[in-house]
C-alpha cells in the first residue's frame, strides 16, 4: 500500500507567488492533517480537514494560506504571495479515523526566494 | 502555551554506549508519541504511550511515560550507527485528540 504521497518535494518560489503542495492520504483515509516545521523547531499544527470539510484552522495564518480536501483528488495547502518567512517543510499526515495513528508524508520543503 | 521541551538538543555518542533522551513539560497529556525522523523524510511514528508508568520496549528502545504523564524518556542500549536520527516527542491534550504538540527533538549520532 503507498503510503501518505506529497508532492513537489521541493519547491522554489519567488517572494510574491502562489505555492501549491498536494498531499494524497492513505488509501481508506479521510482525515488530513497538516503541519509546518522550521529549521531547528518542532512541527506546529495548521490545519486538520476530513474529506470536503475543514475541521479545525486554528494553526493556519488567517490571511494567504488556505487548505481543502476535495470529495476526489488531493488535499492542498496554498500559499498566497509567498514571503521569505514561509520558507519551511510542510508535512501532510493521514489517518483513518480521528483518533487513530497518523502517518506522515516525506513532506514538501518550500524556499521563497 | 503548553511546550514539550526535549534534552538534550544534540547528542554525539560512540557505538555501544547506551543514551537516554528526555521529553517533559508542566502539562498532562492524554497520549505521548515518539518519532523519528531522518534528514529529507517526514516523522516515523516508534512507538506510543498513553498510561502513565507505562513503559514499552521495541528491541533495544525503551520508552517511558511519567507517573504524572507529564513526562517520557527514550532509553537506546548498545547504540549502533543505524540509531542516527532526529529524535521528537508529540503529545495530544485533554482537549485535541488529534492536534499533535511537538518537541524540538533530539539530534543523536552514533560514530562507528
């Protein structure tokens, strides 16, 4: 079975433009989460969404980020007008149910440039 | 602002020696988690914790959970140059089941 797949793993953007990271869950998951982690630092949560619905943002930055979990296809976490500060790696987790194991993607390390 | 504070922040230790790791803060949590992560990959869930005293062992790693489950230590007897990693710490709280508190982690290298 493939696991939690992100993807660009890398993605390079000028200050100003738009970063999208897709994250396809386990097969049979329907919860996603995300989280952002800077050198040196813990992971912080951002956002936890079940399929079509954002269960809680109260990690994510109010202005240019936005997630979704589409009924087909995969989750995306979008940055608008990216500055040097979103410079981090994005991790994306799945789990089956709320409460139950978590699995991590590789994540996708994003340089604003 | 609850916190997990992991020590130590890096630890550089010969083949053979045992280590241990800590994982406290002045929170309860529901559940306490250790990972590893390798440098480019996403964290690999070890093992998780959820009694306090509670203490569980996967080959040559154990993990406990505080008494108070405040707490976790990871213990690696006979390191080997394959324990090299990012060592973190996650807890959720009373009030998330699901939302994940990160530690800073512990940067371990075993030298051959």
């Amino acid at each position: 079975n493939a696991g939690v797949m992100q993807n660009p793993r890398h993605l390079v953007r000028r200050r100003g433009q738009e970063a999208r990271l897709r994250c396809s869950p386990v097969k049979g998951h329907s919860h996603v989460y995300w989280y952002r982690q800077l050198p040196e630092e813990g992971l912080k949560f951002m956002v936890y969404l079940q399929k079509e619905n954002i269960i809680d943002e109260s990690g994510m930055p109010k202005e240019r980020f936005s997630a979704e979990f589409p009924k087909e296809g995969p989750s995306i976490l979008r940055i608008q007008q990216v500055v040097r500060g979103d410079s981090a790696a994005y991790f994306c987790a799945s789990s089956q149910n709320r409460n139950t194991e978590a699995f991590f993607g590789q994540g996708t390390r994003l340089t604003v440039v | 602002t609850q916190l997990l504070e992991q020590s130590p922040q890096f630890l550089s230790i010969q083949e053979g020696e045992n280590l241990t790791v800590y994982c406290n803060s002045s929170s309860v949590f529901s559940s306490l988690q250790w990972y590893r992560q390798e440098p480019g990959e996403g964290p690999v869930l070890l093992v998780t914790v959820v009694t306090g005293g509670e203490v569980k062992k996967l080959k040559r790693l154990t993990f406990q959970f505080g008494d108070a489950r405040k707490d976790s230590s990871l213990h690696i007897t006979a390191a080997q140059p394959g324990d090299t990693g990012l060592y973190l710490c996650a807890a959720t709280t009373p009030d998330s089941n699901y939302q994940l508190i990160w530690g800073a982690g512990t940067k371990l290298i075993i030298k051959p």
